[in-house]
C-alpha cells in the first residue's frame, strides 16, 4: 500500500433497515481504482442520545489508523461531506482532504 498516493474514502448511508453502515477505501494506482479495506458498522443508539454520539467518528479513525498501521500513507484523499470521516481521516495529518 506504499505506492498508493490518492485514496477516495465513501460510505453507504440509510440504505437498510439494519441501520448498518459499510465503509471503504478505495485506493488510486496507475489511474485505475483498487479496493483497500472495508468496515461494515452496526450502528445502535445509546440511552443519552436519540443519535450516535461519536461512534461514528470513533471507528472511523481506528478503521484508518489500521490502514495506515499497514503501510497506507496517501498524500490526497476524497471524500464527500460526512463529517465522521472527515473526522477519521484526520489520522492521514500530511494529507489534503478534497470534499465533494
């Protein structure tokens, strides 16, 4: 994963009645799309909060950290406006975030 230099980071959002969320990384070598890594999360509301207060946010950035303990260090990175990875990708801190 060293030579992957531009990621694109998305995620399925309310597309199922399990409330389940699946995220990947999709990296960009040779101008062609390679999967890297998904994370599929059950997402479960708490007793404080009618929403997930961090959870998302929180297992984002151990998803990416994992991916970066592996090797994965791009120097570009898209994404769209979800601010759980936004959040996340805040493990990547020489990386310019492009969001769409």
């Amino acid at each position: 994963m060293t030579n992957v230099m531009e990621i694109y980071v998305d995620s399925t959002h309310k597309t199922n009645v399990n409330k389940a969320e699946l995220f990947t990384i999709i990296g960009e070598e040779g101008g062609v799309g390679v999967p890297l890594g998904y994370m599929l999360m059950e997402k479960k509301p708490t007793e404080d909060s009618r929403l997930f207060p961090g959870e998302v946010t929180a297992c984002c950035t151990r998803f990416f950290s994992y991916a970066r303990e592996l090797g994965l260090n791009p120097t570009l990175l898209h994404t769209d406006k979800c601010t759980s990875e936004i959040g996340g990708l805040q493990v990547f801190p020489t990386c310019r975030i492009i969001v769409w």
